[in-house]
C-alpha cells in the first residue's frame, strides 16, 4: 500500500507548483520577499510541530503506514513540511495574484482618466 500522507502531500506540492507557473502566475517564486516568510514560517513550524509531534510524548499521532516513516528534528515527519509549504505558498499566491490585480485595475482606471 502506497504511504497516503506521502502521495497526498507530494500531489499537492506539485498542484501548487502547476497552480503558480500556468494558471495564477503571481510571480511569488521570484520574490525574495515569498523566500523570507517561507524561513520564518519554516523556523516557526519546528518549534510547534516539533512539540506536537515529539515521539517521547505526541500530542499528535500518525499511521506509520500512511508515511515515509523520516522524521527530523525533533520527530517532525517529513511530509509535514511538505504539507506547510503547499499551504502557505498557496496562501501568498493568492494573496500577491490579488494585490497584482487591484495594481492593475488602479493602472487601468488611472491610464482613462483624461489629464
């Protein structure tokens, strides 16, 4: 049996990476502002997801069976990284394809006012 937690989140990092490039092309990959929070974000979810998932005493259990079974530091499973990234990169994506759109509209309502 395929490990499901596994599949799901690689499926979902790759709709992400398909979402951004073809579909909602925010430009968010090429901003070293997206790189930044992604750290931040990274550095945060260690220090929680490493308590929650600490295998002396979880707060958050998993099927061994339904993951790769890798799990670093602290007893992080892998995927979860993988999971957080999909989550939040799609969170920026459509935060920045909206802010790129109301720029656009003010550019447009600007460039038809006569001056």
């Amino acid at each position: 049996m395929l490990p499901e937690y596994t599949v799901l989140t690689v499926a979902g990092m790759i709709v992400v990476v398909v979402l951004e490039l073809f579909v909602v092309r925010s430009g968010i990959f090429r901003k070293p502002a997206y790189w930044i929070a992604l750290g931040i974000c990274l550095g945060f979810q260690i220090a929680v997801d490493g308590w929650l998932t600490k295998l002396s005493n979880p707060i958050v259990l998993y099927n061994p069976e339904m993951m790769l079974g890798i799990r670093f530091p602290w007893d992080i499973p892998i995927e979860d990284f993988g999971f957080g990234w999909a989550m939040l990169t799609v969170t920026i994506m459509v935060w920045q394809a909206l802010k790129n759109r109301r720029a656009r509209t003010t550019q447009e309502v600007a460039a038809d006012v006569p001056g």
